[in-house]
C-alpha cells in the first residue's frame, strides 16, 4: 500500500505530475492540480490510499516545489 498526499496550497500549477502521471493527476480550471480519487485530509490537503505508487513516484519527484508526497 502507498498513501499519496498532494499539498494543494504549494502547488504552482506546473502540470509536471499531470504530464509524467496522467493515471492519476490532472490539470483543473483553478490552475492547479488534482490528485484524481483523493480524499480532503484538511485545509488544502487531499489524500489518496492506492495499492502500489506507480507513477506517482516520479509525480513526487518531478514536483518543482514538493508538494506531493509519497510514503509507503
Ligand atoms: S508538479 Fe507539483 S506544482 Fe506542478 S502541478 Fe503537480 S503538484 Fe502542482
């Protein structure tokens, strides 16, 4: 199991992780991305538990400014 977290509030609106991980990131009309299926875990945070990381390992680490994160 991995638990993907995407700091909404940090995020810059780039459109890395939609472009290296479209499975489960996707540009929206706020400017910002969206962690596709992700759950509110408070303020601008938003939480999504899936069965293996896939891409969203290289989502994290494409992030220019760090605001998804991936624990396993
Ligand atoms: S890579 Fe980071 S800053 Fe860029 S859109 Fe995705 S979450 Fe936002």
């Amino acid at each position: 199991m991995a638990k993907v977290l995407h700091m909404k509030d940090i995020c810059i609106g780039c459109g890395a992780c939609a472009a290296v991980c479209p499975k489960y990131w996707e540009m929206k009309g706020d400017g910002k991305s969206h962690l596709k299926g992700g759950k509110n875990a408070g303020g601008e945070n938003f939480e999504l538990v899936v069965a293996d990381a896939e891409c969203n390992s290289e989502a994290a680490a494409s992030c220019p400014v760090s605001c998804i994160k991936v624990s396993k």
